[in-house]
C-alpha cells in the first residue's frame, strides 16, 4: 500500500496535514500528530502494515500494542477516505 498520488502529505512541526487535490474524491483536510506523520512519510512509497508498525517502534517507546492500534486507526482513516492504494 503507498498514499495516492491525490493526497499531499505536510509536517509542520509537531503536526502533520494531509490535503487532497481535486481529483482525490475527498474533501477536507486531515490533521495529526507526529505519529500520523510518520506513518504519511512511511506512505510516501509501497509498503506494508506491518513494516510500517516495525518502523515505528525503531523510532517511538510506546507501551506494547499502543503503536500497533494506532497504526491500525490511521490506516482505517486513510483507507475510509481513500487515501490509500492496495
């Protein structure tokens, strides 16, 4: 899965920001922490879920499964406004 191409992934110090063009069927703008962040850079070419939730535990100390639900609601969000491809 990556992030479309109709979506334009922004940090902004502590924030992150998701935008989509006019093609993206979407409308609206998407606002996050540095998490989300993370995650929208991770997007920013084809992986996985699962790499995605690896990478984040190199970078964050977090109790245990924190990270991986909250990798699975940024997912969840992105897939329901589609944001994401695969």
């Amino acid at each position: 899965m990556r992030l479309k191409r109709e979506f334009i992934a922004h940090e902004a110090g502590a924030e992150a920001v998701l935008v989509p063009t006019a093609d993206a069927g979407f409308s609206g703008v998407v606002r996050g922490n540095g998490t989300l962040g993370a995650i929208l850079g991770l997007l920013g070419e084809d992986t996985t879920e699962r790499d995605v939730v690896a990478a984040l535990r190199e970078r964050f100390d977090a109790p245990a499964g924190a990270i991986e639900r909250d990798v699975a609601r940024a997912l969840g969000e992105l897939r329901r406004i589609g944001a994401l491809d695969g």
